[in-house]
C-alpha cells in the first residue's frame, strides 16, 4: 500500500498546484502530463503486464473522443456521463478486437493493431454523418451548460485529474491481484501459463478492454476541452508511438514507471518543441532514445533503478 | 484406473506422431514411457494435457472425458505436467512462478493461500532458499525443480513428468528420484517419460516402450528391458545384441 499511496500523493500535489496558483499555462501543461500519465498507465495493463505490444492503442482514444463528443453535441449529454458511456463503448470494441487480433501473437499483433487503428481513421474520414475528413465543432452554447467556457476547461482539469488518480489505482490494484498474477504469467511464457491453469484468452481480452477502457475517457475529456474533433488528431499513430515511448522509457510492467516516463517525456518534448532548433525533430530524437533504452536499459528507469537498489523494490512497485 | 489413453492417433501432416496408442494409468502407480527420440513420447503428453487435439482417439480422466479440452481446463481438472524444455516465468520470481501453479490449479486458490502452499511445496522441492530470486537467474538442475514446484503446486491428482532427470548430474538425479517417491508416498500418480534407464527402471511400477509412434511393449520395467521388440528398437538387430551380450 505505501507504494500506492506516494504515488496518489504525487499526483494530488502535481494536480493540486495549479489550482492554487492559478495560472493557465501551467494548468495546460500539467493536463498534459495528467493525459500523458493516463495514457501510459493504461497502456501498459496491455504492454507491460500481458506483454501485447499494442501499437495502435490511441485508436481507442480517438473512438471515446468521438462517442463523447456525438452524444454531447446531438444529445446534449453532461460530459460526465458521456465520459463514462465513451470509456465503456471503447472497451467493448477493444474487448470484440480482442478476441479476434489477441490470438496473433509478438510482431503480427502490433501489426494488427496498427491496421486497426488506420481502417478506423479512414472509416471516420469517409463517414460524412459524423463530420468527414473535416471533423466536428462544438456548437459554443455547449459550454454555457457549464458556465462558461472557462468553466468548462475547469471541469476538464479536474475530471483528467480524477481519472489519472483512478487509472494508477486500477494499475496498481490489477499488478497486485491474482487477475495481474496470470497476466504476468503470460507475459513470461503465453503455453507455461495455459497449461498452468491460466485461462490465457479470456484474461488477455479483459486485460485489452481494460487497457480500452481509460483511453477511452481520456479521449472523451481532452476533446471536450478542444472544442473539435477529428481524424486525423483522434487517430493519431505519433500519439501512440508516444505512448509506448513513454511506457518503456519509466520501465514496463511497474506503476511507477509509465508515470515517471509520462512526466520525462513531456519535459523533453516540451524542451524540444519550444527549442528553435529541435521543434520538427522531437519524435526523431525521441526514437532514437527508445532505440538507446530497448538496447541498454530494456526495463526502463524504474526496472534500472529497482536491480541496482533491491532495497527500493518495497516502495517502488 | 485414473487415466485411460484410448487409441490416441496424432498427425502432423504426414507424419503420423502418435498411432493408435492406448494403455491405462492407475491410482498412485509411477508409469514410465521410454522410446527412442522421435517415438512420440512429447507428443503423446501435449495430447494429454490438452496442447493438441488428436485425429482420433479419447482420453478420459478421472472417469470424464477430456479428449480436445483446453490445457487451462486440463490443469484445473487435476492434470499438471513439467515440460521437458523448462518453461520458467524469467521476471517472476520463484516463488511467484509456484504460486500461478497453486493460484490456476485445482484447487484455485486465492493469492494469500497460494502463496503459502507455494512456501511449502518450495520447501518440498528444496528451493525455498531461492524463493525471492528471479526465476531466470536459477540454473538448470533449479529450474526443473521449479517446473516440479509449479506443477506439485496446483495440487495436481496426476502429473506427466517430462525428462525431470535429463541434464542432472548424478548426485541430482539422486536428489531428484528421492522428491519422485515422495510425491509418490503423497497419493499423486505420475507419468513420466525418461531417458535415463537405470532410473526410470528402479523407480517405475511399470513402464510403456513407443517406437515411430507406436506402442510396442508393455509390463514391469524387468520384462520390458528384456523384450526383443524393444531391444531392436533401442539397438537395432536383436540377434546382433544377443551374440553380442553373450559374448
């Protein structure tokens, strides 16, 4: 529990100080770093616990995207509950994906799951009664629902923060459960576990609508926010490249990991793209530190950090 | 009888693995299968416990049929093996490596009880010492003692043992019949495929002989050491081996 709890008291304090300051360009980055966060976290139930590269895992963002932003903008629907609805919709896909693309195993799954993401993107684009190519606007009144546009950028603070909370303790609470226990297993070897007992489809598929399910709401908020939406942000590849950049860079398979990624990757991407010299070749440099991690560090900063200092492993999950 | 093997045919492609095989296992007896490589000894426990479907044929445990079940049903029916080439869960350690076992066998335990059959059968086995160790950092002879943990774990009616023996030195081989006959004495039977003669010959009730697939001899490990039939398929011409031992 110790390990869980500095964890939530670093995210209450990263999320808490730009309440009190105030100040808005401090507030858009740390919901950055809390969409980064969540992300990463989310991604790695898949990735990191189960060992399913999953390489098109923002697809799952961008469906929740849409779904919240339809029903807000046709239905009238609080972002709340369209939050809910978007996370629990892009679960339910990635829970019929699976069991479909989950029998394909190391590189064709990752394949898979980019052609997933790119037939949905192209499927969107194409899809005029959800706005083409050109995606959709919110109607300003919208935000006056909640007070104003101010307001509603507000709400989309907190709710990101709620959710980035949310996700860490459903990490850590699946890393430490029986359920994380067989996802382990299969990561280690998918035939030592089947014939163990480990009913291997069924926990890959829950763990894959799982890893759907955050993204999902994330996708929900951040578009909120934005205002519009369309293809070509919601369905992403750099994003999801991103993401696992950021789960291997913090270490895959521990809760600390993706979120210390999440926070160094936004650091040196903020650094970059502000940086006359750097801004076109953030994912460049990006890759090539991937590249440097996977050869000398394959367990990221954390895995790094908890072989050198064993003593560390109790607090550092 | 707990297990009965009932003209298993397994085929991939041309190459008929298994052909027509049938032999019963009972209660609490050590049976052994030996044969050359290539008879099908593996193929014949991938069949067992799930891994391949056979062409024909039916296996029945325990009473039931568990022809073509999936191997995670297999394992919870009361069927765990070792495999032949270890399996360990390298970023596991060794006693979570034991606890999946207790957690997904049978009994289906929760992880508070898992891990505490896991401590026991860990001590059983003699690697309690390394439990918190990463199980990749064990060496060979460790890690076929942590296959016979993972499996004994599961708490298992029967358990097919796949070369446990091959790759010890002989004081392990020691070692390792000795846990054999405890789990033996504990009311668990054990079907085991080994290379190594003089052990599987002291240790077995009886033993099976595949060849090309097929079974050709079975009885008590005396009888079969001495049949002509197996002989030939170890030796080649068996007139040859007898001029040759009477010499």
């Amino acid at each position: 529990m110790k390990s869980l709890s500095w964890l939530i008291g670093l995210l209450i304090v990263i999320g808490a100080i730009p309440m009190i300051t105030h100040d808005v360009t401090l507030r858009e980055t740390v919901f950055i770093i809390l969409m980064y966060i969540a992300l990463a976290e989310s991604l790695n139930i898949i990735l990191g616990y189960t060992g399913y590269v999953s390489f098109g895992h923002i697809v799952f963002y961008g469906i929740g995207g849409y779904v919240a932003f339809l029903m807000i903008q046709n239905y009238g629907l609080n972002i709340i509950p369209a939050m809910i609805l978007a996370g629990l919709f892009s679960a339910l896909v990635a829970y019929c994906l699976g069991l479909a693309i989950l029998r394909l195993r190391g590189a064709y799954f990752a394949i898979a799951t980019i052609g997933v993401n790119e037939a949905v993107k192209a499927l969107i684009t194409n899809l005029e009664q959800v706005g083409g190519a050109e995606g959709i606007y919110f109607n300003i009144k919208v935000y006056s629902a909640y007070g104003g546009a101010e307001h509603a950028i507000w709400l989309s603070y907190y709710l990101m923060l709620a959710v980035t909370i949310a996700v860490v303790i459903v990490s850590w609470f699946v890393k430490k459960s029986k359920f994380g226990l067989g996802l382990m297993a299969i990561r280690e070897d998918e035939d030592a576990a089947i014939t163990l007992g480990v009913n291997t489809s069924k926990y890959k598929t829950l763990a894959y609508a799982l890893s759907a399910l955050f993204p999902g709401m994330i996708g929900a908020i951040f578009f909120f926010k934005n205002g519009n939406i369309e293809p070509e942000s919601a369905f992403h590849l750099t994003k999801s490249i991103e993401m696992i950049f950021m789960v291997m860079l913090g270490g895959f398979g521990t809760v600390t990991g993706p979120m210390i990624g999440a926070i160094v990757y936004e650091r040196i991407r903020g650094f970059l793209i502000v940086s006359e010299m750097f801004k076109a070749l953030h994912i460049a440099i990006s890759g090539i530190i991937l590249l440097l991690i996977v050869l000398f560090m394959p367990r990221g900063i954390i895995g790094f950090v908890r072989d050198k200092i064993p003593a560390l492993r109790r607090f550092v999950e | 009888m707990i297990l009965k093997v009932e003209n298993i045919t397994k085929r991939f492609g041309g190459l008929v693995a298994v052909n027509n095989v049938s032999f019963e296992v009972n209660e609490k007896e050590i049976l052994g299968i030996i044969g050359p490589n290539g008879a099908g000894k593996t193929t014949l426990f991938n069949v067992i416990s799930g891994i391949y479907k056979p062409e024909k044929g039916k296996v029945i445990f325990d009473g039931k049929d568990i022809t073509g079940l999936p191997p995670f049903k297999i394992a919870r029916l009361g069927i765990a093996r070792t495999h032949q080439i270890v399996k360990p869960l390298n970023e596991l350690t060794v006693k979570e490596n034991v606890m999946v076992g207790a957690c997904f066998g049978r009994e289906y335990l929760d992880l508070d009880s898992a891990e505490k059959v896991a401590e026991d059968v860990l001590k059983f086995v003699g690697l309690y010492e390394k439990a918190d160790l990463l199980a990749g950092k064990l060496n060979v002879p460790e890690k076929k003692r942590l296959e016979l943990a993972r499996a004994l774990a599961s708490k298992p009616k029967l358990i097919l043992l796949d070369e446990v023996l091959a790759g010890l030195n002989p004081v392990e081989v020691m070692e390792m019949v000795e846990v054999i006959k405890k789990i033996r004495e504990s009311g668990v039977t054990i079907l085991m495929i080994e290379h190594l003669m003089h052990a599987i010959m002291q240790i077995s009730d009886r033993i099976i002989v595949l060849d090309y697939g097929q079974k050709i001899a079975e009885g008590k490990p005396e009888d079969v050491a001495n049949d002509p039939k197996v002989i030939e398929a170890y030796l080649g011409d068996p007139e040859l081996v007898l001029k040759l031992t009477k010499r």
